[in-house]
C-alpha cells in the first residue's frame, strides 16, 4: 500500500488550515460523532479460501465431515477426499 503526498496546496491554503487550527474554536472539545463503517472497496483485506481450504478450517473447528458438506454444498465423498478419508469399501 503506497501513500501519495500532494504538493499542491498553495501557501494561502497552508496559512488559512494553520489559522483555524490555531484558533480558541479549534481546541474546543468536539462532540463524539458516530462513523459509520464505510466499505473501503479494497479488496485486499480480503482473503480467498480455495473449497479444499475451507473444508480443512471447518474440520479443525470441530464440524463433521456432513456438516461441511452441507454449509459448502459438496458431495461428501469430495470432503472426504479433501481430507484424505477413504470410505470403506467392502
């Protein structure tokens, strides 16, 4: 993530911010304002999990293999092959 620094305020521009940071209004406590959560569009705070990635982090929280099978809608031979489990065939 890079930061851009912009020199293209003008010395009026720098004078006047300075001013009103100096000001007695400036140093007053402001009120508490509420921000509301605003969605960033980054999609780098996002992180993908691959299908065989996330039967492996529901298996290690402790979910049954049907379990899994069912809140990722996959057969339950493919979470088992995930896995490395082989059904007994006999």
């Amino acid at each position: 993530m890079g930061l851009t620094i912009s020199s293209a305020l003008s010395s009026a521009t720098l004078a006047a911010a300075n001013s009103v940071a100096t000001s007695p209004a400036a140093r007053a406590p402001q009120p508490a304002q509420q921000a509301s959560p605003q969605p960033t569009g980054n999609s780098g705070d996002t992180v993908r999990l691959s299908e065989s990635q996330q039967v492996y982090q529901l298996y290690n929280q402790g979910q049954q293999v049907s379990q899994i099978a069912t809140a990722l809608s996959l057969p339950v031979e493919l979470v088992n092959n995930y896995l490395g489990i082989s059904s007994a065939s006999g």
